[in-house]
C-alpha cells in the first residue's frame, strides 16, 4: 500500500515535458512583449523637442520686443520732425503777419517817444514816436522769421528720407515763409523800402 502511494505522488509530481511547440508560442509571446514595452518607453523623448520649441518661441518673442522697441523710437522721432516742421511754418506766418508781442512793443515805443519828445523839434517826433515803433515792430518780427528759418533748415538737414512726405514739405514752407519774413523786417529795420516821413524847413 505504502508503496503504491509514493509512485502515485511521484507521477503527480513530475514535470512535464517542453515540446517543440510550447517553446515556439514562448518565444512568439516574447516577441510580442518586447515591442510594446519598447514603444512604452520611447515617448520621453518628445521633451527635448518640447525644449527646442520653448527656445525658438522665446527668441521669437524677443526679436519681437526689441522690434516694438525700435518701431516705438522711430514713431517719435517721426512725431518730432513733424511738429518742428510745423512750428516752423507757423512761425513763418506769424513773422508776416505781426504778433502781439511786436504789437505791444511798438505802443510802447510810441507812448516814450510821446513823452519824451514834447518840446523837441518835428523831425525828432517823427523820429522818436514812429520811428522807433517801427523799428521795434520789425526787431521782433525777424526774431520770429529768423527762428521760423532755423527750424526749418534743422528739419530738412536731420529728417531722414523715409521720413513722410508731407514733413520735408511743411519744413520747406517754413524755411520760405521765414526767409520772406526776415528779409521783409531787415528791411523795415534798416528803412529800406519805406523811409522815414520828412518835415519842410
């Protein structure tokens, strides 16, 4: 009895004996394995891409700001000509035109003149009370033509070519009105187209 026990559970026991076939379906599941833990594996990769593409957008937004930068620089230097180049015409049409300053000036010179010419002869009323207005008149307004003059030739000579037209445009208006405008005063000064009125003997 004991004897047939022992082969019993020595039969039981046994393992069984790998055959051809069982070692081919081993290997094919292997096979099979492997590629998939392989293709598991293989996306951290894509982080170094992720880096490169976080670097390239970051120089991109830096050219970009630098670009603002130099956009916003030449934007106000393009204001800057512009309103020279129209202080300059405006000044021009005010040295033509009279001031009010060169008006105030001359009543001044008049009200002196007045003052201090009541007992002097004609010739030095004329003299003190209009002549001296006139001058003052003029002074003042080839102080403005000259500014007008200087303006706009500072505009003509610094404003780049790709400037706006219409800059180089008013500039050279200016640059006219106040070169008419100093020669006008130069001349009023200096009594040159208009004399002083003369008394008889």
């Amino acid at each position: 009895m004991d004897i047939t026990k022992t082969d019993e559970k020595t039969v039981e026991t046994a393992p069984e004996p790998k055959t051809e076939g069982s070692s081919e379906v081993e290997a094919a599941a292997a096979a099979t394995v492997e590629p998939d833990a392989q293709d598991k594996a293989e996306p951290a990769e894509p982080a170094d891409d992720a880096s490169d593409d976080d670097f390239l957008e970051d120089d991109f937004l830096e050219d970009d700001s630098l670009d603002d930068d130099e956009l916003a620089a030449e934007t106000s230097t393009g204001v800057g000509a512009g309103g020279a180049a129209v202080v300059s015409a405006a000044l021009g049409a005010v040295a033509l035109t009279g001031t009010w300053t060169g008006k105030v000036v001359s009543e001044r010179e008049t009200l002196m003149g007045q003052i201090s010419s009541q007992s002097a002869p004609p010739a030095q009323q004329i003299s003190e009370i209009y002549g001296d207005a006139w001058h003052s008149t003029a002074l003042v307004n080839g102080v403005f033509a000259l500014l007008a003059l200087v303006t706009a030739v500072l505009v003509l000579v610094l404003a780049r070519p790709d400037r706006p037209v219409w800059v180089r445009a008013v500039a050279l208006g200016g640059a006219v009105l106040g070169g008419l405008g100093l020669l006008l005063s130069v001349g009023t000064y200096f009594d040159l187209f208009l004399s002083l009125p003369t008394t008889g003997s």
